[in-house]
C-alpha cells in the first residue's frame, strides 16, 4: 500500500466557485484509474466543499461536479 497526492481542481455547473485543492489517498503500488480518483475527489471532498459554501437553501448533486486532476505523485508527508 502506497499513499499518493493529487492535485486538482473542482468546478461546479451551476456555483461559479472553483475549487483548487490537494487530496491524499492510499492503494496499492501501481497505475492509478484517473475515473476511479475522479470519483473519490467528488464524493469525500469537492461536494463537501460545495455544500459548505452554499448552506442548506440549495441541493448540491454530484452529477454537477466536475474534476481536472492535475497531477499526482507518491506522497511521504
């Protein structure tokens, strides 16, 4: 098991707010499924921060989330 960093940023169809971030993750040794970190990004993070900045008057959707990943790495932090 390794841990990775990656950088990316978040867009939302609708909020006009980016999000440009770093999430850190585990798997095992090898090449990373961009989809499946795509994924990961929107659901334990970027809907997070999409309904913090909008509060409990809107419904954020995972479907309007986009994901750019940046680059990724091997992390040591």
């Amino acid at each position: 098991m390794a841990t990775y960093i990656a950088e990316y940023l978040a867009t939302h169809k609708i909020i006009m707010i980016e999000e440009h971030s770093c999430f850190i993750w585990n798997q095992d040794v090898g090449e990373i499924d961009v989809e499946m970190l795509r994924g990961k990004i929107i659901r334990e993070s970027s809907v997070h921060f999409y309904k913090l900045l909008v509060g409990k008057n809107y419904n954020v959707s995972l479907e309007d989330i986009k994901v750019d990943i940046i680059k990724t790495q091997m992390f040591n932090g």
